[in-house]
C-alpha cells in the first residue's frame, strides 16, 4: 500500500462510513445505559454519554457522535457540540468521579460548533470549565480519537490521563482549510496545511501529545472492538491503582512546550 | 538556539491594529483619527487619557503601557522573560515570522509576566500583547502563564491577568493546543490553593485563551466594547449563512449573557482591580 499523505488522513478520518462513536459503545461495552441532558439548559445530541460494563468494571463513556444516516448526522449535528454537550460530559464525569468509575470518551469532531447559540451559551466557557475540572478529577480518564479531533471542541473530552488516535485519526489545532485561508488566504491549499500541521496520530505520537496508535487494519470488525477492549480494561485497571494519578496528568500536560522558555 | 533577551520597543505608538498612524495637524501637534467618531484627537490628550478617545472608544494598549497604568510606579518586576525560540513542529516560515515580530513588536512573546505592587499589595501579574502576533497562544505564552499561576501558588499571591488574544497559534499545531490544558491546569491548583484571580478581557479575546484561563477566573472584567467570543465571526457566518445580531460577541454582549462579571473602563481599572484585591485581603489565603 503506498504511504499515505496527511490530506488522505483527513480524508479518511472524515469518512462517514467510519465508525461513529456509538459503534464503539455498542461493541466494546456491556449493558450502556444512557444519560442524557446537562441539567442547565438542554440535551446535546452530538455528545451520548452514560454507564455501562468494560468487561466486568462500571464505566463512564461519552462519546461524541456523527451519525450515519443523512437524517442520523442532521439529528447529531455532524458531531459538533454545543455548549451543553461539553456540560453534560462534566455532569458525567464528576458523576463518575462521586461513584469511582473511570471515565473513557470516544472523539470524533470537527471542532465545537460555531454558531450564535453556542456563542450566547458561551462555547468557550463551556470548555474552558472542562479543562480545568478534568485537571483534578480523582478517577482514571482515557479517551480515544476516533476521527476528527477539532482543536478546543476535542481537548474538551481529551484532557486526561492517556489519549489513543486511531491510526487514521487526525488531531489540530486547526482544520487544514482553515490554516490554508488564514495563511495562504487560500483554502484549496488545504493539503499543504495538513502537511505541515502534524496532524496525524503518529506525528503526534513522535510530539508526545498522545500515548498510543491503535491500528485499524480490522477497523470495524469484532476483533478490532475486542482489541480495544482489552487495552481499554488494561489499562483503567492499572491507573485506578495510582495513588498518584492527579499529580501525573498534571505533569503529563505541564511538560508540552515546557522547553521554549528558560 | 541563543537565549534572547528582552528587547525594548522601539516606538510607542506602532502602525497596524486599531492604532493608525498619527497624523501631523495644522497646529503641529500630532493627532490620531478614531475610527468610531473620525475626530482627529491631539496625542497628547490620547495619552492622558489611557488611549481612549472621548466618544469612549478604547485604542488598542502595548502590554508594557497596560503595566505602567496599573501597577504601582517601578513596583514591575518582570519574571520568565528570558526565551529559546524554538518551532515545535517545524512550521514553515515560522521561526523567520517570530523573529520579524520580536523585532517589530520589541517584545520577544505574547505575553508580559512579573509581580507588581497595585495600591500597594502585592500580586503576580500578566499581560498579553496584541502586537506579538495577536496575542496568539503558542508554547511560550502557555509555559510563563502556567509558571506565573505556579510561582503564584508557592508566594500564596493572587493572579491579575490582562487577555487579548486571536486564539491558539496555528504555527505551533498540537503543541500550542495543550497549552490550553496545560494553564488550565495551573489555574485550578491556584484556585484550589484558596487564591483569587482576577481577568480582565480586552480586545480581542477569542478562541482558544477565551477556551482556557480567560474564562476560568473567579472574577472577570472587560474593556467596554471589546471582542470576546470562541468562534470567530467571520466563520459563524459562513457556517450559519445568517447575518450576526448587533453587538455580537462584545463585552456587553457577554455580560447580558452571564459570562463576565462587570465592565470597567480603562480609567476606573486600577481602583476596580485595588478595591477587590483589598476585599480579598491582597488576594492572599
């Protein structure tokens, strides 16, 4: 297979066809139950979140959420939270906090959505509040890009302690059409952007933003979901044990950048 | 890579930004154009009044003249300031764009960090500047604001923090997106530690420093009229395809909305910010 460009990264993590976050809850874990809501204002359906089963172990998952279907991506806004969505996730991760239950989100987004409700309902606070919870939150919090990872509106669900990408997931600060029109003033440049951004899961693997690549040569099939599964159950198993988890999800982001000045 | 030290402005007043250049009258005096009202106003009285013009439209500030407005004569002192220029992810043309811009701006980040004295009490204090690349948020910035909220934290000092900021900077890619969680983090430990930080958001403060520390402060205050938001305007428009309310994504906008506290204008800031540090007992816990 020819190596792949960053562009047909984008490309492939944009896919619909690819799993969507509910693909993941269905097929890793047992028995989820849905809650829904952020008890402020309304129920964002571009983010599920609930409790289930990883193997034996209660969980929190929330994962954001694309659709399939036309009708299905219009119901979910095409994965773009708005404000209550990231509220809900905190809702549901200090929940989890109360009752000792690890936290794993499933990302798949182009950014928080950019519109004048969620500007009024204050996108930005809303994430900068889940930033600053998520820092000190007393439970294990893994989350897994499965997709697009959109600057803020993915490091909402993506501040804790590991974070996986799919092989053919992408993280940036910036979408690579964006990056093309405020720099080049030309957003058909896109592929140029993607290539420099460093968007792909092993670019940011080299950059130490993030853990692990998960391979998907059986992307979608009941072995890929039972792999994930057992690296999932793995791995909370061994961070629930450490007493020291808050401290180190400190260091793990106050050590990016933390060259550039003396 | 050499450690640069700090490089003095050039001139005071520099071109671009809401700042236009000044003109010289028929008195001799020069004089500035408001683009609110189009009235030519004397320098002189520009400066004495904080850079706002009488129809009460805010010119954009230096970050150092912002510090000499609100802390106490020579009370400064300039922390974290040495830097190593570096291009995490080796952006085209980035390292040659940040040194034009250290040359350019005199300042060698987007951010001014130190302690200072304001009514004579003690705090850690940090300005953002708009002419270092608006105020962009890349590794540098990030590092000295967390180290500030650290070295706060160990000093049991509270945190005054000036925002303005076009967002994260896309030359620094992922790196520049954790910052964002990076100073967050510092702030909850600040918060937590029992100590009081105080933001006060000028124009502009959008994207992802609006998504972090800008709206994380236990008391936020704004510049009259300022842009705050997360998404910029433009791309809201292309993505709604609707025409944006008036005085969309203004100070005022976000205080009748619930997401700032007051707004307070630039000549009442230094009492506002002395007057809460005081009920705050200096901020200290």
């Amino acid at each position: 297979m020819p190596a792949q460009k960053p562009y047909d990264k984008v490309k492939l993590a944009r896919n619909i066809k690819r799993p969507t976050g509910l693909d993941y809850i269905n097929n890793i874990f047992e028995n989820f139950f849905e809650l829904h809501g952020d008890r402020r204002y309304a129920d964002d359906r571009a983010i599920v979140g609930g409790v289930a089963y990883l193997d034996e172990i209660p969980v929190t998952v929330i994962a954001i959420e694309k659709g399939h279907s036309t009708k299905e991506r219009a119901m979910r806004n095409f994965g773009a939270p708005h404000p209550e969505g990231y509220r809900k996730a905190l809702r549901l991760m200090k929940q989890a906090e109360k009752f000792g239950r690890p936290v794993i989100c499933f990302i798949d987004t182009s950014g928080a959505f950019c519109g004048v409700g969620a500007e009024e309902r204050g996108q930005g606070q809303a994430i900068a509040e889940n930033l600053m919870e998520m820092s000190t939150l007393c439970v294990p919090i893994v989350s897994i890009l499965i997709g697009e990872g959109g600057s803020g509106g993915a490091l909402a669900l993506a501040a804790g302690d590991r974070v996986w990408m799919l092989q053919n997931s992408v993280y940036s600060v910036i979408s690579p059409e964006g990056c093309a029109s405020i720099l080049w003033k030309d957003a058909s440049l896109a592929e140029k952007a993607a290539e420099n951004l460093k968007l792909t899961a092993h670019d940011a693997k080299s950059l130490g933003i993030i853990e692990k690549v998960i391979s998907e040569k059986d992307i979608g099939t009941e072995m890929f979901y039972d792999r994930i599964r057992r690296l999932l159950t793995k791995e909370v198993s061994l961070l629930s044990k450490d007493a020291e988890l808050v401290g180190k999800r400190y260091e793990r982001f106050r050590q990016i950048g933390a060259k550039s000045a003396v | 890579m050499p450690i640069l030290k700090f490089l003095k402005p050039k001139n005071e007043l520099e071109e671009g930004g809401r700042m236009a250049a000044p003109v010289q009258s028929d008195a001799g005096e020069p004089e500035k154009k408001c683009p609110n009202c189009h009235k030519d106003i004397p320098l002189s009285k520009l400066w004495a009044d904080s850079l706002v013009c009488t129809c009460g439209y805010n010119f954009r500030m230096k970050a150092r003249q912002r510090i000499h407005m609100i802390c106490d004569k020579k009370s400064f002192c300039e922390m974290f300031c040495d830097i190593t220029p570096t291009n995490p992810i080796s952006f085209p043309g980035y390292t040659e764009k940040h040194e034009s811009v250290r040359i350019s701006s005199g300042e060698n980040e987007a951010v001014i960090c130190g302690t200072a004295t304001i009514g004579r009490q003690k705090c850690c204090i940090f300005v953002m500047e708009s002419y270092f690349m608006m105020g962009s948020m890349g590794s540098i910035v990030g590092e000295r604001i967390t180290a500030l909220f650290e070295y706060a934290v160990e000093h049991h000092l509270p945190v005054i923090g000036y925002t303005v900021s076009g967002g994260a900077r896309m030359q620094e890619g992922l790196v520049s997106l954790m910052q964002m969680a990076k100073t967050s983090a510092a702030v909850k430990r600040h918060s937590d530690a029992g100590l009081l930080y105080i933001a006060i958001l000028t124009d502009p403060t959008t994207g992802g420093v609006t998504a972090s520390f800008a709206m994380e402060a236990d008391i936020i205050l704004a510049e009259p009229g300022a842009t705050v938001g997360f998404a910029g305007a433009r791309v809201i428009e292309q993505t709604t395809k609707k025409s944006l309310p008036k005085g969309f994504q203004t100070s005022e906008f976000v205080l009748e909305h619930g997401f700032i506290d007051v707004i307070v204008k630039r000549s009442e800031q230094k009492k506002t910010l002395c007057e809460l540090l005081k009920l705050h007992n200096g901020g200290a816990a």
